[in-house]
C-alpha cells in the first residue's frame, strides 16, 4: 500500500508547530498508557528499596545467614526483583584509558558539537607523539532505542589505532518541545554538519539503522560536489533493502500501513520530564519488542542469574549484570523519526526503489565517485536478513571497483557483527585496513584489501 506525504506528521504543514498532535485530540488512550507504566514504576519504588535492603542485609558478611543457603536465596530473590522492576538510566561508556603501542595511553571525552538530540563526543587520547596515519573515524551509533553505549566495544577496539567520534543520541523525553521537531531529515542534516566540521578524509561508519541516512547524506554530499564527503563509507548489518530475505522485523512492517504504527506505538511524555507532551515511541515499548523476539532465552538468563547467585558464581553474574545494565537501557525516539523511518526504510522501499528525497532533493547513491565502500554483514543475522546491506553495493554503481569490498562474517549475528571476539579480531582488522588503504596514494585500495581478504 503506497501512502501519501502528506499522511506523515513530518511532511505536513504541522511539521514546524513543536509536536502537533498524532491523534485527532491531545490526549489518547496510549498517552495514558505510558502514564500508567510511569505510575507503575512510581508504586513499586519502594518495594524496590525494600528489596535493596534484604539484599544488603542478607549480603553482609557480618551476617551468619549470609553463608547459608537460605540467606543466599533470599538476597538472590531480592536482587532479582530490584533488577527486573527498576528503569535503567544512560550507561557511561567508561573509556579511561586504551594501549597503544604497549603503552597505556589516557581518553577524555569531549563533547566537540552539542546539537539538541545528538552530542558528538570525540574519545581524545593524550598521545605522547602524533600518529598521522590513524584514520579518524565517526562512528554513527544506531538511534533505534539503546544508548550509544551500546558500541562501546566498538570505540574500545578502535581507540589504539584510530581517532573515534560518536553520535550520542540524546533521549527525546528529555529534550523541552521548545527544541522543535527530529526526523529522518534532521538526522541527515545531522551527520553532514558533523561531516563538515571534521573536514575532509574522514570515515564514517554507521552500525544497523544509521546506514540508510548515512548513505543519503554521502550521496547528497557527493551530488552537491561537496569537498568534505568522507574518505571511506562502511556500512554494517544495516537495512539498506529489507525486500531482500526479510527477518521478522520486517515483515511486520509490511503487514501494517504506517496509521497502524501511528495509533499504536505513539505516546505523549509524561510529566514530570523535561520532553513532557512530545509525541515519541517510547523506550520501553522498544524493549518489550526486543525481549518478545527471544523471551525464552531471556527468561533462562533470569534463572541463570539467580543460581549463580545462589552459588556464588560472582564472575557469571556480573557478566549478567554488565550485558543487561547495557541491553535494558532504553531511551525514546522522536515520533516523527520514527514514523518517517519505518515508511521510507521498511514500507516504501524508497532508497533501493530510488525515491527517496531530502528535503526535496533526490537522493541518487549512483553521484557516490570517490568515497569507497565497505559493507559488512553476519551469517547469522536474525533482525537484518543476509543481502540487506549488500544491496548498497548494487546502488553505487558508480563508484569504481577497486574501491569496493563486501564481507560476510561467519557464526555471528546481528550483535556480533560490531562487537564481541570475531569483531575484535577479523571484522575490525579488515574496516582499519580498508580505510589507510583508501588514506595511501602509494598502495592501491584492491591490493590492500585483497590482502586482508585472503588472512
């Protein structure tokens, strides 16, 4: 089913009135709903205390029961119901210090451009001597409902051999209505204003939801002869065209029209917060659809968790703890982004179909000449389906063959594709080569990536 502009909140004359209403009144039944999750969490505050506190006294090492197995159970149940019940803020990403060289180098973060829903942090390492042949890297962290934390594994890997940004997508319940509207169109606008200000020879690498805009702003950048399109473009697991081997995800999209998504999913921030009455899809709807899609692993880690508890597997649980501290940390998105994402990306197909505008502007991949192109998919990837990103290579049909390169990692999925041993280990060795590959006027791009390609 085709849907007109003019059925989407972005593209209509509401669009520069702060948060004009998706439904026919200001208040609707979901806006209600995200209320009474509010209130729900309010009325278990202090049971979660509560619990805190049998935990802590069950724990104490003062305590006789504390090495019985009735005491270890009830601190167990305790931290259990604390961790299942509380909301989980930002995580910090904890980067102090990386080794290069065999040297322990510090990082600072700095945030180097402040934007109302995106702060760029530049993960600055206090060098003892310049290195002019690590590339510099913007790292476009997925804005589909976790923190940019999420890549911290990512930015931790290529910290010794690479200047890294990241786009730190702000939670759309915190931003004031004051700040206006976000939507696909801003997040592209985005990323070529942060393009500019890093200047040219930069790379950018967008994980998952990001490759589709970052493809449109190098393809507005590269129509519009812009000197300061980047170096390299590397897209990984991301959903350039979900026609190809559609996973669930996909499929759901293509089931419902976007009023569907609109009526459904689309809640009013509640007060006391800073975004009070801006229209988003909410964090935690988000993680309810992430969970559903595995719920029985999830619910096996739970018990998992509790035993080692039981035990005393202190090393087991704390890998618990850290895993989900990251994966419960939820934030919301900006109605509009929303909406306008899943009609341009998951509906219409409009990127591969070759329909997709900018602000009236077509966005054509084919005007790409100088950026080279890397695309990275996992074998096992359950929410972007394998060929999905590939198909970028199908688009930029202009750029010259020796500056393009597909990888498939093998016994990954969508997860490991930026993060964990294989990514460490074979998929970020071959993005740094591709990239000081693309940096050297003495090595030819093809040789260098066929190097890594065959070790």
């Amino acid at each position: 089913m085709q849907h007109s502009p003019a059925n989407l909140p972005h593209r209509s004359a509401e669009k520069n009135k702060p948060n004009a209403p998706l439904f026919g009144m200001p208040w609707g039944p979901n806006s209600m709903f995200y209320h009474l999750y509010e209130l729900n969490h309010a009325v278990l505050a202090p049971y979660r205390t509560l619990a805190d506190a049998t935990r802590l006294f069950y724990r104490n090492p003062l305590n006789p029961l504390s090495r019985t197995h009735v005491g270890r159970s009830l601190a167990a149940m305790a931290e259990v119901f604390e961790r299942t019940t509380r909301r989980y803020g930002k995580p910090s990403f904890d980067l102090e210090t990386t080794w290069i060289d065999g040297e322990e180098v510090a990082v600072r973060e700095h945030v180097v451009l402040a934007k109302p829903f995106c702060n760029l942090i530049h993960f600055e390492r206090e060098l003892s001597r310049p290195r002019p042949d690590d590339p510099r890297i913007l790292l476009v962290a997925p804005m589909s409902g976790h923190y940019a934390t999420l890549l911290r594994g990512t930015v931790e890997r290529f910290l010794p051999e690479a200047e890294v940004y990241i786009t730190d997508w702000v939670d759309a319940r915190d931003v004031p209505l004051s700040e206006g509207s976000f939507d696909l169109d801003d997040y592209v606008d985005y990323l070529i204003e942060m393009l500019h200000l890093l200047g040219p020879g930069t790379h950018i690498v967008g994980v998952c939801q990001p490759s589709v805009p970052v493809l449109a702003a190098v393809s507005l950048m590269e129509a519009r002869g812009d000197a300061n399109a980047p170096a390299t473009m590397t897209l990984m697991g991301g959903p350039i065209d979900t026609r190809r081997n559609p996973t669930a995800v996909n499929e759901l999209a293509e089931k419902k029209d976007i009023s569907w998504f609109r009526d459904n999913v689309i809640m009013k921030v509640p007060f006391p917060n800073a975004g009070f009455l801006r229209d988003v899809y909410p964090g935690f709807m988000q993680l309810t659809g992430f969970m559903s899609m595995n719920l029985d692993r999830h619910m096996i880690a739970q018990k998992d968790f509790y035993w080692h508890l039981v035990k005393g597997d202190g090393d087991s649980a704390e890998k618990h703890r850290d895993f989900y501290d990251e994966y419960l940390a939820v934030m919301d998105l900006t109605a509009e982004f929303y909406l306008q994402t899943v009609e341009t990306v998951f509906i219409e197909h409009a990127l591969p179909r070759g329909t997709m505008v900018h602000r009236g502007e077509p966005v054509d991949p084919k005007a790409i000449r100088n950026v080279a192109l890397l695309t990275i998919e996992g074998e096992n990837d359950d929410i972007t389906g394998g060929g999905q990103t590939e198909a970028a290579q199908d688009l930029c049909t202009s750029i010259p063959e020796h500056m393009r390169m597909h990888h498939v990692q093998p016994k990954v999925g969508h997860y490991g594709v930026f993060n964990g041993s294989r990514f460490r280990s074979e998929i970020a060795p071959r993005i740094l080569d591709f990239m000081r590959a693309a940096n050297s006027a003495s090595q030819p791009m093809a040789r260098r990536a066929r190097l890594r390609a065959v070790t």
